[in-house]
C-alpha cells in the first residue's frame, strides 16, 4: 500500500493543473502487482480536464491490464481525497475494490466500490431484457 501511495504523491508532482492549481495524484496496482501513476490534465477548454485516476487507469488499461486491484488517490485536501463521479464510474468499470483516499497531511482512509458508489452501472446492466 505505501508504495502505490508513493507512485501518487509522486505522479502529483506533474499535475497539470494551471487552471485550478490543484494538483492530484493517482495510483493503480494490477493483480500482477505493477504500479501505473497518473495525475490530474486540464485544458483551457476546461471540460477536457482529465482526472487524474483516469489517467492511471487508462494507461493500466492501454498496456494491456485490466484487472486491478487498488487504486490510490492524493490532493491537498482537508480529509482524505474522494474521487469525482465520473471516475467512480471508470473506478466501476474495472471493479476496483480497494480505494485508498489520501491527502498530503498524510492521513488515508479505504473504502470499497460499493461504499464509493453504491447500485453502480455495470457491463452485466447492458444484458436485461429491456434492451431491444
Ligand atoms: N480532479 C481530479 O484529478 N480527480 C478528482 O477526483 C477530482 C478532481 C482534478 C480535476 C481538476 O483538474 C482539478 O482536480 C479541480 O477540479
């Protein structure tokens, strides 16, 4: 756990955040035990921004691993840093079910998917029978 949570502290550090100035960093660990970091990219055209744990996910993802175990996630916040909604979602999508929320005071906090978004959309959701 304290080395994913090393990755994020250190993927902060290249937050591109000059909009916001706030700086978050993300970790992931695959079931293979490697690490890929990520932090938060924003754009003048605001909504691009990208968050950054879907930046570590989408680069876990596009080398090719998919099943992951934890995530971490790090910013200078007064408790330890939640994920927004929509990296929830993503966080879903790969079943992610240990979410260590931390902030730079060195405090953290892990919840589960379930905790985190509860009667979340899945991939099974797409097989029901209203689907024509
Ligand atoms: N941000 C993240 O990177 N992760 C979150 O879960 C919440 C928000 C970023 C997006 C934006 O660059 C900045 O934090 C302020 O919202």
């Amino acid at each position: 756990m304290h080395e994913l949570i090393e990755a994020a502290v250190k993927a902060r550090d290249n937050a591109y955040a000059p909009y916001s100035k706030f700086k978050v960093g993300a970790a992931v660990i695959g079931v293979d035990g490697k690490i890929f970091s990520g932090c938060n990219i924003e754009n003048a055209s605001y909504g691009l921004t990208n968050c950054a744990e879907r930046t570590a996910i989408f680069k876990a993802v596009s080398e090719g691993i998919t099943e992951i175990k934890a995530i971490a996630i790090i910013a200078d916040t007064v408790n330890p840093t939640a994920p927004c909604g929509a990296c929830r979602q993503v966080i879903a999508e790969f079943g992610i079910d240990e979410i260590i929320l931390c902030n730079i005071k060195g405090e953290h906090k892990i919840v589960s998917l379930d905790e985190l978004l509860p009667f979340s959309f899945k991939k099974n959701d797409l097989n029901g029978d209203d689907i024509i």
